[in-house]
C-alpha cells in the first residue's frame, strides 16, 4: 500500500504507544502508529483506575518500581504541557487491625527504598480529619501525598495529538496480522495494507504475546487477562472522599478503591477477576455487588444509588509479575513492551523514556527537530468550554457563535467544542470520539439527551447521512433508516 519505509513503528496507541509517539515525534524521524481499534486508547488504557500511583506497591528492584516512582513525576507535567485535567489529590491505604499496620509498615519501608517521597502512616484522628467519611473502624493509614489522578483516555489522546501535530501519522482499524523481515526492513502486514519500518516497538497491550508470535518469539511468561469491574457515581457525590481511598492490599492486589475523578465524579472499583477472553469487558451483578461491598466497608454513608455508569477493563497480568521491556532474542531493533498491568497508566512516561533508549541502543539515531510543536494542535490545547473562565467562554462566543449552543447539559459541552473535536489533527468521527474528547454524553443521563444531536452534527460536519454515523466502531450502528 505504502512505499515508504518509517524509522520506527509503533503497534498500538494505548497510553504506551501515546507516550512512544510523544517522545520520539521531537526528533527528526518517520514515524508510524498503526493501531487496531478505531481510536486512540482503544485497549486498557480506556478503562481503568486513573490513579498516578506514588510507587510504594511494586516490589523494590523491579522495573515496576523504578519505571512508577519515575513516570508519576513525569505525569503533572506532560498533562500541565497538553491542558490534561491531573490532580495531586493524594493516596491513603487504610487499615483497621494490627495485622493491616504491619503490612502498612511494610509498604511504607518497601515505598521509601523505591524512592516515593513524603510517604508516612498517620492514625486515626488524622485520618478522620482528613476524611471524615471514612469508617470509624480504620485505625491507621499509608498517606501518599505525590499519587494523583489524570484523565487515562485524555493523557493518550493529547499526547497522541502533539505527536501527530509534530508529524507522526496514525493509521487506524490496522490490526496487525503478519510481520516478515526483508533485508533490514520490518513488514507489517493487516490483511492487504502494508507498511514497512526499520524499527518496530510493540505496545500491543493484552496482544503483545501475540504481535511478538508474529515474529516467531514467544515471551518468557504468559499475559494473563484480569477484569476489573467499576461503578462511576454522579457528580452530586463530589466530595464525599477527597483522596483516593484504598484498603490493605491483599493477594490479588491493591484491592478496591474509592477515588474522586478529574471530572468530579468518584470512582468505585476494581474487583480483579481472571477472564477467558482478553475482550471480556463484561460487567456482572455480582461483580459489581462485591465492589459495592467494598466501597461500603471503606465508606459507609457512600450513596450507591447515584451511580451513572458501570464499565470494566481488562489487565494484561504477566505470570513473572513484572514489566517486560525489552528488545527480541532474534531482532534487536524490534522491542517488546508487554505485561504492563498496573502502574502502567502512572509509569507510561517513564517506559516511554525507557523504550527510547532500547532504540538508541539497537543504533536509531535522535536529532531534534528544529521547530518542534508543544502543544496539542498548531492552535494550542483545544480548552473546552466548561474549562474556559468566563472571558474565554466569551471571546470563544464572539469567535465562533457555536459556542454559544448548549449540546450536553450535564457536562456544559457546546457545539463548538464537538466541531472543534472533530476537526482536531485526529479527528473524531464517531458518538464514542466526540464523548471521550469532549464529555457530551458523560454526565449523569449518559447521552439521553445529546446522542442524537451530536450524531447530527457529526453528519453535517462530515457532509454523511445521520445513519452513516457510528457509536464506536465501524458496525455499530445508531441509526438504521427512516420511518417517515
Ligand atoms: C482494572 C484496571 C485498573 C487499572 N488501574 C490503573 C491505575 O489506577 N493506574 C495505573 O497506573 N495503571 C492502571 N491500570 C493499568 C493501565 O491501565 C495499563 O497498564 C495501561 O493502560 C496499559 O497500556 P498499554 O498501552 O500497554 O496497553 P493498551 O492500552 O491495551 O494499548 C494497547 C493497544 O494495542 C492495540 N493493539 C492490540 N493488538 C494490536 C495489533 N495486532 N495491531 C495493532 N494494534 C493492536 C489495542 O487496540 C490497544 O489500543 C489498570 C488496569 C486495569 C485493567
């Protein structure tokens, strides 16, 4: 399909990929993302905790550890650069026994070796002064003051943006299915499009054990997939935790949480259940009892009859426990990044930085771009309206009256802020695009309202039918014909 070989690469546009991208479109280098969803964060990176974890949890030594403590400093300042909502709110891990003290000690000893700064365990008056709403039961807690929470989805789109912006271009709904080497060029095939690249690095998620089966390799340890189930409460319950609220871990990891959102909601979940299938987003009734009952135990007066929404997603658990960076036995310039479960979100700038130098290492030369781009669009960062003060929301009026009707009531989203998504450097075409970039249809009557005219003026802006419009993906279909 293409003649052009890139220098490098990258297989798939989750927060991973995102960050690849990020870096590398800083220097003078072809690069290509070819990703197998319609959108950028089509995987893991769409669903799941939002917490810049502070690195007290992965096991000293690891590359979990070092890559986490790392990327979390990275994380305020990337989002602060692209107009990413991110929010050091601050983590506590709450115990209500001895048994949970002793284990807080340990993650605090285990945290400060990692390197995680300002860690402490305070008890319960401090505790309950900084959250009220806290069981009177926990005694003790682990305050993180450097964890945080960043819009996961958000973070992957504007670097994604900026690295577009800067030049590298994104091939989407490319599924990669067959990769040959000829000469010193990689190609990589999805049915019968083709591009070629003399680098490759492998972000594929849960897939990543399948990308590197394309090149006859298998990994040292199995991915295996385990959904986390979650309920989002109203905006109306904004307050009630100010930090992200997690109990004791346990063997199946950092258990439930209860967190507030950058957008203002608050997040309940994850359980952590192992799945058959890697695409299993499933949500249960019973999953979602045990994370209520969860939630419940940390925070008794939390009112569950507000929840909004219930998703769930899926990690890429690696048996060896670890993060898996690292170049092929058999090709040193096609590098490998998989197993990337929890923190992956908090370490992706960190990884990023740390895939980079893998590359350098195999003999990919970085020289900077001379006029390098630092925001999201030529533009700037695109502000929504609800983030605008009101002498922006006025001066964005007077630019364009678009911003002057109202689309999603409940998260203020105008018809300016929809066109200015759907012509941002990676376009939204779909229901589900305009959603994540713009929040129309993320509030508390999840699109009831505004579906139907954002859908409307995708197909004006789009110069299609109303019908042609998608949800998500190619086939799904909103609207099948006219009945008068
Ligand atoms: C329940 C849960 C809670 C979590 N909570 C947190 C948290 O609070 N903080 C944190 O730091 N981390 C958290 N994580 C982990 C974090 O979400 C992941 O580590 C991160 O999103 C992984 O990013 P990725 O880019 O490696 O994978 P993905 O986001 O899965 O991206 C991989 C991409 O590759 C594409 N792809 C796959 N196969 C192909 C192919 N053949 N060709 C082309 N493209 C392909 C996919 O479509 C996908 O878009 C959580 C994860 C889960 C599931």
């Amino acid at each position: 399909m293409k003649n052009k070989v890139y220098d490098v690469a990258i297989i798939g546009a989750g927060i991973v990929g995102a960050m690849c991208a990020f870096y590398l479109s800083k220097y003078k280098l072809n690069v290509a993302v070819l990703e197998a969803g319609i959108d950028v964060a089509s995987g893991t990176t769409r669903a799941n905790s939002a917490i810049v974890h502070a690195g007290y949890d992965a096991a000293e030594g690891s590359l979990k550890a070092k890559l986490n403590v790392k990327g979390s400093l990275m994380v305020e300042p990337i989002a602060k650069q692209l107009g990413v909502h991110y929010q050091r709110c601050g983590s506590l891990v709450i115990g209500y026994s001895e048994n949970d003290l002793e284990h807080l000690n340990r993650l605090l000893v285990r945290g400060k070796k990692n390197g995680v700064k300002g860690l402490e365990i305070i008890d319960e008056n401090r505790l309950h002064e900084m959250e009220p709403n806290v069981s009177k039961n926990a005694k003790y807690a682990l305050y993180a003051p450097s964890a945080g929470i960043v819009c996961p989805y958000d973070l992957a789109y504007a670097t994604c943006e900026n690295a577009c912006t800067n030049g590298v271009e994104f091939f989407f709904e490319y599924k990669v299915d067959k990769i040959e080497k000829k000469g010193q060029t990689f190609m990589l095939y999805a049915g019968e499009r083709l591009i070629s690249s003399k680098y490759v690095v492998n972000c594929a998620g849960l897939y990543a054990d399948e990308i590197a089966a394309l090149i006859f390799e298998s990994l040292p340890f199995k991915i295996i997939p385990r959904r986390g189930e979650y309920m989002l409460l109203d905006k109306s319950e904004a307050g009630v935790v100010k930090h992200t609220i997690f109990v004791t871990p346990s063997e199946k990891g950092k258990g439930i949480l209860v967190s507030p959102t950058v957008d203002g909601n608050i997040i309940v979940g994850p359980n952590a259940n192992v799945v058959e299938s890697k695409a299993d987003t499933g949500v249960t009734i019973e999953g979602l009892q045990e994370i209520a009952q969860g939630a419940r135990t940390m925070v008794p007066e939390i009112n569950l009859d507000s929840v909004i929404t219930t998703f769930a997603g899926v990690r890429s658990t690696p048996t060896s426990g670890d993060f898996y960076i690292q170049a092929s036995k058999k090709y040193p310039k096609f590098i490998h990044s998989a197993g990337i479960e929890s923190p992956g979100l908090a370490s992706s700038p960190a990884i990023a930085e740390y895939i980079i130098e893998l590359l350098k290492k195999a003999g990919l030369k970085l020289k900077e771009k001379d006029s390098y781009i630092k925001t999201r669009t030529k533009n700037g960062n695109c502000k929504l309206f609800y983030d605008m003060t009101e002498e922006e929301r006025k001066k964005a009026i007077q630019r364009d009256p678009a911003y002057a009707k109202m689309v999603c009531r409940c998260e203020m989203v105008t018809e300016g802020d929809i066109i200015n998504a759907i012509n941002r450097p990676i376009p939204a075409h779909t229901v589900d695009m305009v959603k994540r970039r713009t929040r129309a249809g993320m509030g508390r009557c999840q699109g009831g309202y505004c579906r139907a005219r954002v859908a409307e003026i995708i197909a004006r802006e789009l110069n299609i039918s109303v019908e042609e419009v998608k949800k998500f993906s190619s086939n799904s279909h909103i609207l099948c014909g006219r009945t008068k």
